[in-house]
C-alpha cells in the first residue's frame, strides 16, 4: 500500500517474464487488473498510471495475483 499526495500517482516496475498480474485499487476502489508480463525483462516501465486526481493524499494498493515476483523498482508522483 502506497500513500501519496499528488495528482498523478504512477507505478513503474519491471516488466519481465517472471513478473505478476496486479491487481489495482485507489482510494479503496477497483481499477481492475494490469499485466506486467514481458518476454524479456524491461525494468522502469510504467504499469500503472492515472491523471487528473483532486490534490489530497491518496492509497494506491498493488495486490500481486500471479506471477513469480512483484517488484517495483520506481514510483512517481505529479
């Protein structure tokens, strides 16, 4: 779980061949699942991103539902 105030939360981690399917929610709502899958790993990318929050803290939780490992490696906040 992740706590930020800002307006644009964004997660990079790594995509690579071992990397899980997430499971996405902020601010205690569902924003349904990204897929970190890559053939080759491909660290730094962006896997989740969203714009256009109201200023305010904000709870980003990432929830691993497949997938060897969950790494991520950056998070950045607008």
């Amino acid at each position: 779980m992740i706590h930020a105030d800002g307006r644009r939360p964004c997660g990079p981690g790594p995509a690579s061949p071992i990397s899980p399917t997430i499971a996405v929610f902020l601010d205690g709502t569902s924003k349904g699942t990204v897929n970190a899958f890559s053939a080759s790993r491909q660290a730094q990318q962006t896997v989740y991103s969203v714009s256009g929050l109201p200023v305010g803290r904000h709870t980003l939780t990432l929830t691993k539902t497949g997938g060897a490992y969950m790494v991520i490696d950056r998070f950045d906040v607008g």
